[in-house]
C-alpha cells in the first residue's frame, strides 16, 4: 500500500493535468474537483474568494479584469503584474494559485496529503523561468522533487508502456502557448535527449488571435467599425474562436455569429481558410523541427516515429504537415493532453522511491527503479567577458546549447584592472556573441578578494546545471588559492523568507 505520493503536473499555458502513479505501478490521471480530467489554467479573483478552472475561464467574458489567463507566457518576466485588492502578483503567484488548485483536488481525490510534486516545464525555459516555476511550486506547498521537461516526460510515459526496442523519436509539443521539438533515443526506461530547442510563443493561443483578427476583419468590412473595443465582446469572441478552432479540426467548417452595437455579422470559417491563416506559424514550427535535426547531426529519414502532445497537435493541418515532411504519419496513440502529466507522475515515483523507499510498494521500484533519463541543456550559459586586448563584450559561453545534463564546468579568466578585490560577471543565456541578444539570468560577484593584485590574475568560474535544468555558479582565485564569497543575484527569484511570506499570503486565500 501507497504511503506517500508524489504528483506529476503538467502546467500548461491554457490547461493543466495531474497524475500520479497508483499502487499496481500504473500512472494515472486525477480529475478535478469537477470531475475534468484537464483544468484551465485561469485564475478569477471573486471579490475575496480565488476560483481556479472552468469556472474562472467562463468569468473571463463578463468580468475580465478579475480573471488571468496565459500566466505561463510571462513565467520568469519580472515586469509583468496583475494587481488586485492594491496588492500586485508575480507570474509565479498566480501559478501557484493554479498549483495549490491542484494540490486541493489531488488531496480531495486520494484522501491523504500530497507533499511532494514533479512539475513539468517547456524544454526551451530559461533558467529565468524555470527559477520562476520552482517558486511558484514551493508558494503552493510543494516539495518540488524536480522539474522535467514537458517533451521528456512525454517520452517516459511513452517508453515505460510502449517502446520495447531503441527508437530515434521526435516529440513535437504543440500546447496552448509553447512549442518544443526534441529529439531522443527511447529504450524502454532509457530515455537519451539529443537536441532541443522552442519557442515559448507559440501555440494555440496564436492560432485563436489569428480566427478573431480574421472574424473583427470581416465585421468591420460590412458594419465599418470595430466591435473589438468593447472588452465583453472580445472576451466572448475569444472564448468563440477557441470552440471555432476546436471544432474544425473535426469538422469542415464552423459557423460564428457575431453581435455588437446592434449590429449582427454571420461568419462563415472553413477549414481551408484557418490552415491558410496559420500557416507562418506551422512554417515556424518546422523549422524549428528542421534545427533539432541538424543539431542532432541526424536526418529526418533516421526518425522512427513522431510523437504528438499538446491539445493543438489534434489539428489536421498540423498532421498533414509533418505526414508531408517526414513522409509516415505521426503516432496518435496517446492523449495528447494527458501524457505529459504521466510522464511527471512516474519521475515522481521514481524521485520519492529514493528518497522514501518504504513508503511505496515493490512493483514501483521494479518498474521504475531503473528508469534513466539523459537530458541537455535548452540554451548555452555563458558570462559577460571582454576580447582579449580590447574593450568589447562578449558573451563567453561556458555550457554549450544541448550539452547533457546534470553537469558543472570551469572556465578560467583574467582580472583587466590593477588592485581588484572584487569581481563582477553578468550571467547570460544565449547562443550569440553579443551579450545585448541574450538573455540575462543574473550578476556573479566574487569578492573578498587580497589587496595589490596585478592585471591577469586569474579566477575559474564554475557552472553547474541540473537535471532540472536551474544554473548555479560557483569561482575561485586560483593566484591565491583564496575561496572567496560568491553569489549570484538573480533576475527572477526569491529568498526564503520571501516564499515563506507568499506561502502565508497564499493559505491566507478562499478557494471556491
């Protein structure tokens, strides 16, 4: 019998999923309070009383400037807010609104506390947002055991029940506001990334603008004014587009019927018109699909099968698009809004059977005991140096795109100014030389360093990456052997007590 249980989550852009895996060994999915096997990841603030779900995604039309939707685009943006009752929210607290959400209703279901949780994130977070996730995890009262890239965790849910001979995969996860594609090699329990790479802007939310610009386009064109300006009308023909979307991918078309100032327009969208419509981003997506590849030094003719997840893979242009690239058709036969949370459920189990062997029973370390899981790097990690003998910066990279994870490496440099005691280094994410087009995660400081030292003196700067893919940096003065104090100040973090404080906010909440 089950003592503990960990939860796998897959926190999506517009739905969010949880599992766990039960005592015969098996990953499942808990549904909601509403008995959904999916939630919308959208928070309506009611009055002094937080509603996560289906519920709250309804309010968005008649009360939207109470309701958050699309939180996880802003993951790891420190200038984005939302302000209610004179208090201004993080993209991680309004996360974990939606993580302590599901934490109620697993809680609910299995009728025990769930302290610990796999969380799973787009293989193409930076360290920025993944920093931003294990926060709003630990605000939500979680143990956050680890965080596991969305594609990977599609690829143990896969592995563990399908594969039983090595295959080269491509798992191409389209959701509601990202898109990752990786390749890897899937072996049963051996799970081996070989390249990934994304764009944290890409989804089913873009597909959704592009049916209402086209749908307002065509209501201005014979009623000669935009009905977009009124806030009710563009929240319900959001919600509107979302079901037009959903509905041609079963269907050849989709009739909307669209009213404002008394005036009524009956649009017309076929299918033909919204693969014309989104076609730049799938052209997008692919060639992204086209980078893995060449990253991975393979060819598309050595891909054995191509896996789906993400709720916008269901559209038939999406399909056909990979079928005419790749020349086989994809492998549907998996949820793909339910695979990702599996796949976390059963590095969930694995991470707690470490930790708290006796607490789970035999057929989980049987099953899972051996999983293996290699995964790299989404973007290099580097920091701010000069070119030697001039003024110009550049980003020095330290851990390569797609280098294999966990690992640490050094990398030594030289003091440029005479009587240094201290040194400061930008810590950046990015695959150019200008450090301007990166991203920066953060400022290194060493100091403490001795007194009189000359120009050149050399210091070795240690990075350190996870398998959850979270930097650290560590560094030394090798002239002096002095271990001096280090510490890197994050863009996106919080100190303990800060958590602390938001655990305290957050229980201090009404969830109906």
């Amino acid at each position: 019998m089950t003592k503990s249980f960990a939860v796998g989550i897959d926190l999506g852009t517009t739905y969010s999923a949880a599992s766990i895996v039960n005592q015969y060994g098996q990953p499942e999915i808990i549904p909601n309070s509403d008995g959904e096997r999916i939630t919308p990841s959208v928070v309506f603030f009611d009055k002094d009383s937080v509603v996560v779900g289906q519920i709250a995604k309804d309010a968005a039309i008649s009360d939207s400037d109470n309701v958050v939707q699309f939180v996880k685009r802003e993951m790891g943006n420190p200038n984005w807010f939302f302000s209610h009752n004179k208090q201004d929210m993080t993209p991680s607290d309004i996360s974990a609104l939606i993580l302590k959400k599901i934490k109620n209703d697993v809680e609910n279901s299995l009728g025990s506390p769930v302290q610990y949780a796999v969380i799973t994130v787009p293989a193409y977070f930076d360290d920025s947002r993944r920093r931003a996730t294990m926060i709003a995890g630990e605000i939500a009262g979680f143990k956050v055991l680890d965080l596991i890239n969305e594609p990977t965790a599609a690829a143990i849910a896969y592995g563990t029940e399908k594969s039983k001979k090595s295959e080269t995969v491509l798992v191409y996860d389209l959701g509601g506001g990202t898109f990752d594609a990786t390749l890897m090699m899937v072996n049963g329990n051996n799970v081996d990334i070989l390249a990934t790479e994304g764009d944290h802007q890409l989804g089913g939310k873009d597909f959704d603008d592009f049916i209402i610009k086209n749908l307002v386009d065509s209501f201005i064109k014979e009623h000669g004014f935009d009905p977009s300006r009124d806030d009710y009308f563009s929240q319900k023909l959001r919600a509107d587009s979302e079901k037009a979307k959903r509905e041609l991918s079963t269907r050849s078309k989709s009739v909307l019927v669209l009213r404002a100032e008394g005036k009524t327009s009956r649009i017309e969208l076929d299918r033909k018109t919204f693969e014309e419509l989104i076609q730049t981003k799938l052209d997008a997506a692919l060639s992204i699909v086209r980078g893995v590849i060449s990253d991975a030094k393979i060819t598309a003719k050595d891909i054995d099968r191509i896996i789906l997840v993400g709720g916008s893979t269901r559209i038939p242009a999406v399909r056909n698009t990979l079928q005419a690239f790749f020349g086989k058709e994809p492998d549907t036969s998996i949820n793909p809004d339910e695979v990702v949370s599996m796949g976390a459920a059963i590095m969930a189990a694995k991470k707690l059977a470490e930790i708290k062997p006796k607490d789970l029973p035999p057929i989980i370390h049987e099953k899972y005991g051996g999983l293996e899981i290699t995964d790299v790097t989404s973007h290099s990690l580097g920091i701010e140096a000069f070119t030697p003998g001039t003024h110009e910066k550049i980003n020095s990279i330290i851990i390569p795109r797609n280098s294999p994870i966990p690992t640490d490496v050094s990398k030594e440099f030289v003091s440029t100014i005479p009587n240094q005691t201290a040194v400061k280094v930008i810590v950046y994410q990015g695959e150019f030389k200008d450090p301007t087009l990166c991203n920066q995660v953060g400022e290194f400081s060493l100091v403490g360093l001795p007194p009189n030292r000359p120009p050149g003196c050399k210091i070795r700067v240690t990075f350190t990456c996870g398998t959850n893919g979270v930097v650290d940096v560590s560094a030394v003065d090798i002239e002096s052997g002095f271990k001096a104090q280090t510490q890197v100040s994050y863009k996106v973090g919080q100190s303990k007590e800060q958590v602390s404080t938001k655990k305290d906010w957050l229980k201090s909440l009404t969830f109906d």
